[in-house]
C-alpha cells in the first residue's frame, strides 16, 4: 500500500505512516496557564528561595526577553529488562555477582535536534488535552518535532539504559556483561509542552531561566560566574 505524508496542520510536525500497517497518531499538549507577569512572579519566587542567586544579585540585573514557547516531546512508554554480571571486591574478596531487574515507565524525549534541553518529568496524567490550537495564546511560539517516532523510541532506550547502568555500578565493583531487553507497552505520544524562556544580562553577560509551565516552578537556570555576593 506504500506510505503517506502526515502533517501536523497546527505544528507542522511532518511524518511518513506506512500504509500497511495499523496506524494511530495522538498529539497533546498541556493547556498553557501563565501568562508573562505570572512567570516572572515564579522567578522571583524562586531567586527568593536560592543561595546561589540572592535577591540583591539579580535587581543588579536587567531582564532582556520573556520567551512564550510549545516544545515538542514524544512520551515514551517502556518495560525495560536488565541481566548483568560482574565483580565486587567489598570484602576483600573477589564475589561473582549475577542478577536480573526490570524497569517500567515513560519517558519523554524532546523533539528538537539542534538544541539540548534539560530533562523534563511531569504527571502526565494531569491537565493533557488533545492538541488544539484555539486554547493557545496569541503569545506562544509553537515549535515543530525534529525528531520522528522510530529516533525518539531509541533516545528513550538510550536514557533508560543509561539510568539502570548506573544501577548496575552500585552493584558491583567492576562490569563484566549487561545486557538489556525493550518492549514498548503502550503507542507512543506527540506531545506539546508550554515554558517561559527568560534572558537576563548581568555584568555584560547573558543568562537563561527557562520555567516548566505544567508545574509552574523554575526547570533549569544559568548563572553566572562572578555573582558579587557582598
């Protein structure tokens, strides 16, 4: 039957679905429900709660940009399976160890490649609604997926892999074989997420604050290197 073109009419999120094969596509988004002077309200909540950037640092400081965007992330939801031996050297003795662990659970994979981005964790079961773009401000950018569903599955083995090695190293002294099972339990999702990305200058440099909307709390901030604390 060959394939067919699929695109987003709001995102432009642009996919190849195979004809042949049963098809399903969910695209989501969280309802964004902060508008600018909200966000910086959580900003300023939250250098109120920092030692790293005191209050007084950053009225030295000038804000440059509130940036209202809907990043894109695909929900990947995984069982994951784990076997591995190696050694431990603990008690002074060397000790065979071999055990089996499972993991289950999503992840979301962000849909951007030119740019990395802070992991992002969130009750997915809260507030998500079918894509629709009349609930969207007039403010928001909204960015397309680069990443399709076949790459995004892969980054999500990728990532669980990398957290049940670090399991793993608890375990044992020195890593002799792992090896990891994937089964995807549930079609993967297309979901758009809302932030605030704030530029702020400080002595000449550029910084970032970029606000998770869902739980409406700081995700990740830059600082910088010679905050004067006096």
């Amino acid at each position: 039957m060959g394939e067919m073109i699929l695109t987003c009419p709001y995102c432009g999120y642009t996919s190849l679905v195979d004809q042949s094969k049963a098809f399903q596509f969910e695209h989501y988004m969280f309802v964004p429900t902060v508008n600018e002077d909200e966000a910086k309200g959580i900003i300023e909540r939250w250098i109120g709660d920092s030692y790293l950037l005191p209050t007084k640092v950053f009225r030295k400081a000038r804000l440059l940009s509130m940036r209202h965007k809907m990043l894109p992330f695909w929900e990947i939801w995984l069982k994951t399976t784990c076997s591995f031996k190696g050694l431990n050297y603990r008690l002074g003795e060397e000790k065979t160890i071999e055990e089996n662990f499972s993991w289950s659970g999503f992840v979301l994979v962000y849909g951007r490649k030119a740019e990395d981005f802070p992991p992002v964790h969130i009750e997915l079961e809260e507030s998500k609604d079918v894509f629709d773009v009349t609930k969207l401000p007039k403010d928001i950018s909204i960015f397309n997926a680069e990443l399709d569903e076949e790459e995004a599955v892969q980054r999500a083995k990728e990532t669980v892999e990398k957290r049940l090695m670090e399991r793993v190293r608890d375990a044992v002294d020195e890593v002799i074989d792992v090896r990891y099972g994937h089964e995807i339990v549930s079609p993967s999702v297309y979901v758009h997420i809302p932030f605030w990305v704030a530029e702020y200058e400080y002595k000449g440099g550029v910084y970032q604050i970029i606000i998770n909307e869902v739980d409406k709390e700081v995700l990740t901030a830059e600082y910088p290197e010679d905050i004067d604390f006096l």
